[in-house]
C-alpha cells in the first residue's frame, strides 16, 4: 500500500498556457449559456419597485378571494363565474 505522500509524486502534472486555460475556461461558459436560465445576458431582473408592487398585488388577491363574503358566493352562482367579486372585494383587489 502506498502512501499519499508518493501518489503525489506518481502523478503527471502538464503545463497549460495561458491560451490553452481562456479555451478552457470559455467552453465551460460556453457550456453554462446554453442551459436555460443561465445566460447573464438575457436575464432581465424585475426593478425592485415593480418586485414590490407585484407582491402587494398579489397578497390583496389572495386576501380577496380568501375571504368568505355571503355576497360574493352569491354573485359567483348568478354569473357561474368563480372569480366573481362583490364591490368592497373587488375595490380591494383593485388598490382603492
């Protein structure tokens, strides 16, 4: 059994150049960019204001369609529609 002092000393070690680690270095980009979701280029992050706003919105829908309104349940059997809203609902929903 050897130790891991000479496994060390039975390896080859190459000498790359400078050039050779950029071709290297640029097929493993090259690589990443072609999975989806990894191209820096064509990601476009939301700005935070319109993140935010978003978030807002989604929580006032939420909260509208969560709550249980005698008036709304009414309205969704009348018009067969299950996103039907009663109006202080659909104000809520809307940000008035």
């Amino acid at each position: 059994m050897s130790s891991p002092g000479e496994a060390f000393q039975e390896q080859e070690f190459t000498i790359v150049s400078k050039r050779e680690k950029k071709r290297i270095t640029q097929e493993g980009v090259d690589k990443l960019r072609a999975k989806p979701g990894w191209d820096p280029t064509t990601f476009r992050s939301e700005r935070p204001e319109d993140t935010l706003q978003s978030l807002n919105q989604n929580k006032r829908t939420q909260s509208a369609y969560e709550t249980e309104c005698d008036l709304c349940g009414e309205l969704r059997k009348q018009n067969d529609d299950p996103t039907a809203l009663c109006e202080v609902h659909l104000k809520e929903v809307l940000g008035f």
